[in-house]
C-alpha cells in the first residue's frame, strides 16, 4: 500500500524549487544537451567539451537525472531523454532560450525583490535595477536579444495553437499589433493563403523583423506588409481584426485602456480585437498564468487578468467581450467587438 505523502516533503520540494531552476540554467548555459545528440558520454567526456569541472559537472547531471531531465546509465554515461531534448538548441520545441533569460541574473534578482513589490505594489525590476523593464533592456542590448530568442522559442507552439483556435479565413485583413519579428502573423498567413496581414511595432522592431526571415519568407511575403508607430498614439486603420499578443498584460489599465481604443477607432464597421493572454483561471486549481502573474508584477508592476477583468477593461475601451476561446497551448484568445 503506497503511504500518503507528508506535507512537510511536499513543502520542502516547494522551497527548494530554485535549486532546479538553476540547475537547468546551467545545462543550457554549457549546451548539454547539444552535446549528447550524437549519443551518451560520461561526465569526464561531457566536461572536456564543454568546459567544465568533470566531478562537479557529475552531481550536477547526477541531480537532474533525478529530476528526469537527462538518464544516467550503469557505465556511467548520460543520455539525452524526452525532456533533455528541449533543451537542444535545434529541437522544433527547444526551450534553451527560455531557460537562458527566465533563469538569467537580472531576472534572479528581480524575483528575489517579490517582498519589496508585495509590500510597495510597485515593480520589483525597476527596484533592482533602476529602470523599467523595457528602457533597461535597450540599454542592455545582449539581454534583449536573448529576451528576443526567449519569446521565439515559446512561440512555436503556442502561435500554431492560436492559429488553430480562430477562424481567422473569415477575414480579409489582420494587423499583428506589437507583433516584434512577426512569428505570430507569419504562422497565421501562412495557415490562411487568402488572408493579408499588417506589422506594427517601433520603427527598430521593425527594421530588426525584416532581418528574421519569419515575414520576408516566400509563402507570406507578398501578404504581409510593416507599418511603424506607437500604438498609444495610433495603430493602422481599417483591419478586420486587430491581434496583441503578450501585450495587453504587459501594461496597467489606463495605458491598455489607450491601446484598445486606438485599435476599436481604427478597426473596420464590423472589426473585433483578438487579446491572446493569460486569461487566469477562478479557483484553487493550478493555472500557468497565475505564476505569469506573478512575473509580471516582478518584472512590470503590470498583470494577467481574469475574465471579468478582461470584461471591465473592454467597456472602459467602448468594447464589448463577446468570448474567451481556449486553445491547444496554455493561452486563450479574448475576442472583443464595438460595444
């Protein structure tokens, strides 16, 4: 008969979460799993190409075998296994990126400033740091390109899954509001021919999207057209749908109050806004986008909503929600129309 399990180990696992998160840090950090593509190697082998210390570098890959991140053998070897590959950096669903910013020294130490926003409602970034999230990050080019990378690689799923979910072939004409690089538009041109679409970002976002192939490729190209701006001033005029994803939750409720006015002004008679976010689930059960949540008042001082909050903040916009529509990764599309 299995034993319940004490609610002092369950704890324990929960404090010491962060040892884990460092200890997948630092096997993307030395490209493990790159490594061992070719087949298994025994630490000794594994440090020499990496650059490591071999007994070190063996407790290390000791304790994430007991994770089930990478398999140790009776030889004394480490193979790759289902969750060692994503952090291969050419795996279709790696998430070395991610792991490389999420678990990086400035977002460490913002996190490690949680009491500091819990007890001010202020964010805990710009406590550490000196500076919002975003004008740092131009200041540290390096960390906004792995940001970049970051936001690329947990984007392959969840793009394909938002261009599933809606029926965007309806339309004639969509802008990507915020789109960076234009991952999300480019998915979904290229899973709907008939379909145009607009890119609006910063003029530098912009200028950097022509460079990263995802809007240049041939097979969405002669669709997709780039606009710059600011969309707390304005956004392109006449769309069928306007899409923000991961905006929305970036900003406080007057400056989303502005964007989605601009975009209801600017959409067609008949135009809607799709928020593809967090949408946090009521309750006691587990939901990503509350640990998002909590990202986001360390890293913004901003916030995932609810769906009633989503409701409130349309009707401050003159929008109305007309529907949540979950999909196939952990975000949900928020459709709004003209209120």
């Amino acid at each position: 008969m299995r034993l319940p399990r004490r609610a002092n180990d369950a704890m324990l696992e929960r404090i010491a979460a962060y040892w884990q998160s460092q200890l997948v840090f630092v096997a993307a950090k030395l490209g493990i799993a790159d490594v061992l593509v070719e087949g298994p190697l025994t630490a000794d082998e594994i440090a020499t190409r990496v650059g490591a210390h071999a007994p070190y570098l063996n407790r290390v890959l000791r304790a994430l075998a007991s994770l089930g991140i990478f398999a140790a053998d009776p030889h004394g070897r480490f193979h790759l296994n289902r969750l060692a590959q994503t952090l291969r950096s050419d795996h279709p669903e790696s998430l070395r990126d991610f792991a490389l910013m999420l678990v990086d020294d400035y977002n460490w130490s913002a996190w490690g400033a949680l009491e500091h926003a819990v007890r001010t409602g202020s964010s805990a970034f710009e406590h550490v740091h000196g500076a919002p999230a975003f004008p740092w990050m131009q200041e540290h080019p390096e960390k906004e390109k792995m940001f970049s990378a970051s936001m690329a690689s947990i984007s392959v799923m969840e793009n394909a899954a938002v261009a599933r979910a809606y029926a965007f072939g309806k339309m004639q004409k969509i802008v990507d509001v915020g789109g960076a690089h234009g991952h999300l538009l480019a998915t979904i041109l290229r899973s709907y021919v008939r379909l145009r679409g607009v890119l609006f970002d910063q003029p530098q976002v912009i200028q950097e999207a022509a460079r990263s192939g995802f809007i240049t490729s041939p097979d969405v190209s002669a669709r997709c057209e780039t606009a710059s701006g600011d969309f707390f001033d304005s956004v392109p005029v006449g769309a069928d749908a306007y899409v923000m994803k991961y905006i929305v939750h970036d900003w406080d409720d007057a400056k989303c109050i502005r964007i989605l006015d601009n975009c209801r002004r600017a959409m067609a008679s008949d135009g809607r806004v799709l928020v593809v976010d967090h949408v946090v689930a009521p309750g006691n059960r587990f939901d990503w986008g509350k640990l998002v949540d909590i990202n986001m008042m360390v890293m913004l001082g901003s916030k995932e909503r609810t769906k009633d909050e989503f409701r409130q903040l349309f009707s401050l916009a003159g929008l109305r929600l007309k529907r949540v529509i979950r999909t196939a990764s952990a975000l949900s599309i928020v459709e709004a129309v003209a209120g």
